[in-house]
C-alpha cells in the first residue's frame, strides 16, 4: 500500500494546486478527506479530476479506502497501471450518476439507476434499514454515510467497491 499512499499525496497536492481555496466540488472535499485516499488516487490517474470538478450534478457513490484493500490483492495496484486506464475509468464511472440524488430522492424498494457507465446497471434499494446497492457481481454495498453535500452534487459513502459485471437483480 505504500505505493498508493505516494500517488493518493501526489493527487491530493496536484488537486490542491489546481483547484481555487472557495471550491467545494466532489473532488476537492474528497481529496481533503484521508478516508478516500485511494478513491482520490484512482480518480486522479483514470483522468477525472476535471469532469468531477465540473459543474455536474453527479451523485458519486464513494468507497472508503477500506474498500478498495478489501479487494483481492494487487487489484488495485493493477487497475492505477496507464494500460489499464480504461478498465479503471469504467470501475469509477460506474459509481457515478449524473443526476443529484440526495438520499430522500432515492424511492423505497428496489429499482435499477443508471450510472454514466451507460452499458451497466445498479439496483438500489432502500428500506428502513437503509440504503444498499447491488453491482454487477451481485455482491451489495452498504451506503454507510449518505448526504455529504457538494457545489456540484451528492456524495454517499460506501462499503464496497461497485464492480460491473452482469446486470443485477433488483427483488
């Protein structure tokens, strides 16, 4: 991880550097919070530092760096690989919605949202126990944090790594 650590210190010091002090965007509050770290390195080398910091609105669905290490080993470090920006731009793409969706906007039950990953589906469900999303593998996120408030739209923090796959099934 000690390789992550550098590039997530390098991003964050780029990002601050090129973003005004008064901006509160999904990135600048991101990269100002250790928890995403490695959410904030990935985002840097997929090249959408600039998108996220545009006007939006983007709902992003923001895993925890503990999320990421969850993840079988050397995932991670393979994905950061500029061969495999691509398939790392997909990864992130598929957290993001391009609508701002606060969490009183997300109905009860489940229903399939569309995130700018266009090919790819996620469930989302809501119920009294909260809010939890299905990937494309069929696993389940939990949104663990949810409303933190951006210039330019939504972040909810999740526990999970939303991976595509084949489309998820919404009970």
């Amino acid at each position: 991880m000690t390789i992550l650590r550098k590039i997530a210190q390098a991003s964050a010091c780029v990002l601050g550097l090129a973003v005004p002090a008064s901006a509160n965007s999904i990135v600048d509050i991101a990269a100002g919070d250790e928890r995403f770290s490695t959410l904030v390195a990935a985002v840097s080398a997929a090249g959408l530092v600039e998108t996220l910091q545009g006007p939006g609105p983007f709902t992003v669905f923001a895993p925890v760096n503990d999320a990421f290490a969850a993840l079988p080993d050397g995932t991670v470090e393979t994905l950061l690989k500029p061969e495999n920006k691509g398939q790392l731009t997909n990864v992130l793409l598929y957290h993001v919605d391009d609508r701002n969706l606060p969490a009183a906007g997300i109905p009860h039950g489940s229903n399939y949202f569309k995130p700018i990953l266009a090919s790819e589906r996620l469930c989302i469900t809501k119920n009294s126990g909260g809010v939890m999303i299905a990937d494309g593998t069929g696993e389940m996120a939990n949104v663990i944090i949810a409303d933190i408030k951006a210039d330019n739209g939504v972040i909810h923090v999740v526990d999970k790594v939303l991976l595509p796959g084949t489309r998820p099934a919404c009970h």
